[in-house]
C-alpha cells in the first residue's frame, strides 16, 4: 500500500500574482497565450483548468497536460502544430516537476526533469487513523495551529511519512509541507476517508512535517505528518 500527497495551487485571478500560476504557450506565427489558473485548487484540478484553457483559440494545436507518475512529473503535449513552446511563470515550473522556467521550446513533448513540489506519489504512511478533535492532545504544530486544534472542532490524522533520502529533501522543501492537502492513505483508493474505509483520502491543512529522520543503511528518511482536518 502507497500514499500519496497532492497540494493545493493558490490561483488567483489578481493581476499582481497571476504570473505565479500561468502557463504560456508560444505557437508558431508567433501565437502567444497566458492560461491562469484563476482560483485555488488542488494539482490534479488545476491541470485540468490549464489544459481547458490551453485548448481554446487563439491557440491552434490540441494540448494534453498528464501526470506521469515515473518522471513524478507534468508531461505537457501537442498535435496539430509543428512544435511549441512552454514556459512557467513564478516557481510554478518547481511546482511541475522543471527545473527551469523557460527553454523548453521546439518540440511536440516535455516532461519535467526532477521531482514535482505539488505531488509526491509512491510515498509510505504509516497511522493509526484519524484522531477526534476531543483526544488530541495539545502540540506545538506549525504555524501557531496548537491552539486552533485544542479549542475547535479540527480533527487530527498524525503518522510518519516514509520515502528515499532524496525525495525527502524535495518534500521538505514542498508546496505539500505547508497549507491545504489531500492525503490518500492508500493512493489506489479514491473515496473518501471513512470509519468503513480507514485507507481513503482526507482533505486538510499541515499542522507538522518535521522529525525528519535518516537511515543511510536503508536509503530511507521519514518525517512526523500531520493534518487538522475541519469538521462539517
């Protein structure tokens, strides 16, 4: 059984920080087009809005943003063009998977070369569930949160997330370390978190990702997780 962690994207439609979440596609001609994801929503959604973008005039080719869980990676691709060109405004590129913003121009494919900061596939999660707001106990979480979890109704999901030292060092630094999230327990579960399904996905804010700890003998780090998940 894997996990998986998948971040929110802050899109927003204020001119002042749109180019964090713009995607811009240059066509032969040249034909130049900005897709900007307009609201927040989790990668797997705002792929989907920039690819619903992408595919609309002025723009002449048919655009497919995937996932490819290999690379761990957006793979950007096009027909109906002889080439084209991609580039990412702000730190969106790190977010997908690029190690660069921009020089990535023609050809029909590009695929990010390292690992992306929205998403973490294949991840080992190790918890005993759910915690009710009524018996968590009371923690120094990030960002002030303790007090948030100890007087609200905020139910806690706590364990430790275990992959390579590698991948440690990109999830630490991520856009999964801090703000909304969707954790799957079990990644090849698609509903939601329930006492009948302990392995589906809970949708929350960070509280923790810290204690990391590295076992150079096993190629392995781990890292306390936690998540307050808001109740209804």
């Amino acid at each position: 059984m894997t996990a998986r962690l998948e971040a929110t994207l802050y899109g927003t439609s204020e001119a002042s920080m749109a180019d964090a979440v713009t995607i811009t596609i240059t066509e032969p001609g040249p034909i130049v087009y900005a897709a900007v994801l307009s609201a927040p929503a989790r990668l797997t959604d705002a792929l989907t809005a920039w690819q619903t973008l992408i595919n609309a005039p002025p723009l002449v080719g048919t655009y497919a943003l995937t996932w490819d869980a290999t690379a761990q990676a957006l793979t950007i691709s096009a027909t109906g063009v002889v080439s084209f060109a991609v580039a990412f405004g702000g730190n969106l590129h790190s977010a997908l998977g690029f190690s660069t913003a921009t020089g990535h121009s023609g050809a029909l494919t590009y695929t990010g070369d390292q690992q992306a900061l929205a998403r973490f596939d294949d991840l080992r999660f190790a918890t005993p569930g759910v915690i009710p707001y009524e018996d968590v106990a009371m923690n120094e979480y990030r960002h002030g949160r303790h007090s948030a979890v100890a007087w609200s109704q905020v139910d806690v999901i706590e364990g430790r997330v275990y992959c390579t030292a590698a991948r440690m060092a990109f999830l630490a630094r991520s856009y999964c370390a801090a703000g909304a999230v969707r954790l799957y327990v079990d990644e090849g579960v698609a509903t939601v978190y329930s006492s009948a399904q302990t392995n589906g996905y809970v949708d929350g804010m960070i509280l923790a990702l810290d204690g990391i700890e590295h076992r150079p003998g096993r190629g392995l780090s781990s890292a306390r997780l936690a998540i307050g998940l808001g109740r209804a």
